[in-house]
C-alpha cells in the first residue's frame, strides 16, 4: 500500500519538511509517494543515510515537469 503525499508548487524548505514528516509516520511495509515540481537531489543523501531505498521517475503533467519519488524502509 502506498500514500500520496502531493508537494509540488510549495514553497522551498516545506516539500523537504513535509516528506520528513510523513517518512517519520510512515508504516512498515507502506511506500511513500511523493509529488514534486523539481527533482529533490538534497533528500537522497538523508534517505540514504536514514535507510530507505527511493526510486524516481520523471514525468510529463499537462505540459509541466513534475517527479514521482517512492520511498520505502530497506529490509
């Protein structure tokens, strides 16, 4: 199971704080996905260093630019 979490068109520092937050409440065995308008390159580092496993997938919404991240627990 997965929960949406839509941060695009937020103001900076608040799409990073809130996926924090709902990574923080994220249950074992639920994936997070994440909306954004630009790719986040600042969250890999601290999703890695906290041990979630991410993918990411660039896409097309209406003509604008958006990305798809899913976020999970490793292991």
């Amino acid at each position: 199971m997965s929960i949406l979490l839509d941060v695009r068109g937020l103001p900076p520092c608040e799409p990073f704080e809130r996926t924090l937050a709902a990574l923080d409440e994220l249950p074992a065995g639920e994936t997070l996905e994440v909306l954004i308008h630009r790719e986040p390159f600042p969250l890999y580092e601290l999703l890695r260093e906290r041990g979630f496993a991410w993918q990411v997938a660039r896409e097309d919404f209406s003509g604008y630019e958006q990305f798809r991240i899913c976020i999970s627990r490793q292991g």
